[in-house]
C-alpha cells in the first residue's frame, strides 16, 4: 500500500517529531532519520503505527529493574524498526496504546 506522495512531507514531519519527542532519544534529527521517515511514508505504514512503536519501545525502557544497567540514548530513527515492524503485526485495542503513553509520560523526564 503506497502513500500519496503529497502526503510525504507532513507524514515525514510528524514521525520525525514524535521521535525526537520520544524519552531516551538524542532529540535531534539526522539526514538518515529523515530518509528512513520517508522510506516507511512509501512503505504505507500508518504514523499510528509508528507513534505507537515509540510508546512502546519507550515504556520498555522505563520498565526496568532498578539494579540493571542504564540504557545508552537512542541515537537514530532506526533503533525503532523491529518495534514498528511488531506494532504492525499486533492485534492490541488502541486503549492499550493510550495506556503505555499516559504511563511513559508521567515516568518520563520532561523534555
């Protein structure tokens, strides 16, 4: 399924937005951040999908044990792929989702 490449930009934009709002990244976005934005735009993949992902990669990482190791910083856009990929192949109500983002956000440090 191919997006309309009118809609590239805005969907490129919102993904690299959320991402970059997401806890444990940089917050900065690099040349292959915005390339591999636009590669899932022509992929089809829904910015619901990829939003989620997020959430969900982020919750993970909130999630730990206090004694384990701390977690370096997430420094590209496609530490998220294999997350995307799990979030298109899961069969979760949306509550769930909102769920995980309530929760990441009043874990998360303010950015």
């Amino acid at each position: 399924m191919e997006q309309n490449p009118d809609n590239q930009n805005p969907y490129v934009r919102q993904v690299l937005d959320a991402y970059r709002k997401t806890p444990g990244t940089t917050g900065t976005v690099r040349r292959p951040d915005r390339l591999l934005a636009a590669q899932l735009h022509q992929r089809g993949v829904p910015l619901e999908a990829v939003e989620n992902a997020f959430v969900l990669a982020a919750a993970r990482r909130l999630v730990r044990p206090v004694d384990a190791a701390s977690l370096g910083t997430i420094r590209s856009l496609a530490y998220f792929l294999p997350v995307i990929e799990e979030v298109l192949g899961l069969r979760v109500n949306p509550d769930y989702f909102r769920y995980l983002r309530h929760k990441v956000e009043r874990a998360a440090p303010a950015r």
